[in-house]
C-alpha cells in the first residue's frame, strides 16, 4: 500500500478547511484514511490557528515510507520553521522575565 499525505477539503463554498490525512494513494481525495496528523485553515487571520499540524506523526509516517503532495510538503515546511522560531524565542522570553522580575 503506498501512503501518501495530503489534504482533505471540507468546509462551505469559499470557506475553505483541509484536514491533513495519510491516505492510500488509491483512495480518493476525500475519501478512506489512515490517520489525521493536522490541519489546515487558510483563511484564518492568526498564524498559529491557520497551520496545526502533528509534527511527531508526521515524521513518523514520512519515516515509514509514506510520500507528501507538494502542498503538504510546504504546509511541513513551514510547520517547522515556526517550530523552530518558537523554539528559540521560548528560552529569550524566560531570560528576560526572569530579568525582569529581579
């Protein structure tokens, strides 16, 4: 079975929300899935609400075998360059509220 990970539409007519989903490759696009590993809403204004992706999962499949679309393939990308971001502010902020407090 050749898994590949890809968005699922839903939601109303120019109000677009995928789903994240590791699907045979046969299945169609809104069809049968193995698992949901996040999601995605493009049309919401905040940044952290409009990507919501299981980054751990989706390793886990992509070590397995499994293939991404080329938009899913960005939607990582950039999943884990604000992971990143998050990362490396997240101890800054506690230096400086400790700073701060003293």
């Amino acid at each position: 079975m050749a898994l590949k990970i890809r968005l699922q539409r839903g939601g109303a007519t120019h109000n677009p929300h995928y789903r994240m989903v590791v699907a045979d490759s046969r299945s169609r696009r809104d069809g049968r899935f193995v698992e949901v590993v996040g999601t995605y809403a493009p049309k919401d204004k905040k940044e952290d609400k409009q990507i919501v992706l299981k980054l751990d999962r989706i390793e886990h499949w992509l070590g397995v075998g499994a293939q991404p679309s080329d938009t899913a393939r960005s939607l990582i990308k950039r999943a884990r360059r604000r992971a990143a971001k998050e990362g490396a502010e997240a101890p800054a902020a506690e230096t400086a509220g400790a700073t701060a407090a003293e």
